[in-house]
C-alpha cells in the first residue's frame, strides 16, 4: 500500500486542453513509467488540473519529481501575458 502521496498543480494553455486530454488518456501518449504506484489526474477548472501520485517512499517521491515538471509543464511567466 502507498504511503506517500505527491500532487502537481498546473494550468494548460489556453486552447490545448482537449489535446492534452487525449494525449493523456490514449496509450503510449505521456510516458508515466514508474512515476507512483497510482496516479489521478483531476480537472479543477476550465484549464487547471491537479496530478496525484501515490508512492511507497519518500525517496521514490524525490527520485521522480524532477521529471514530473517533464510531463506536466505549466505555461511559463512570459506565456500568461
């Protein structure tokens, strides 16, 4: 059983939600390969969706998140206007 959990908050950009949508959901379309033992992805607004990952480590945890930023980019300071 998971221990620990981790979450990532994020926005998508404007326009590219239902791409990342199905780039989500369809097979092969984000590589999640031993990143948490479960995940939830959870839409929060018009764009902004929570990620939560479940782990059975703290260093499992720390051992994944530089890459969670790979998969889950939010838009930049300069692409909010």
């Amino acid at each position: 059983m998971a221990g620990f959990i981790s979450t990532v908050r994020f926005l998508v950009k404007d326009g590219c939600v239902d791409e990342f949508i199905k780039k989500h959901n369809e097979p092969g379309g984000i590589d999640q390969a031993g990143i948490g033992l479960n995940q939830y992805l959870i839409r929060s607004g018009d764009r902004s969706f929570t990620w939560i990952g479940m782990f059975e480590s703290e260093a499992a945890i720390a051992e994944v998140r530089p890459h969670l930023c790979l998969l889950y980019t939010s838009p930049s300071p300069r692409d909010r206007g």
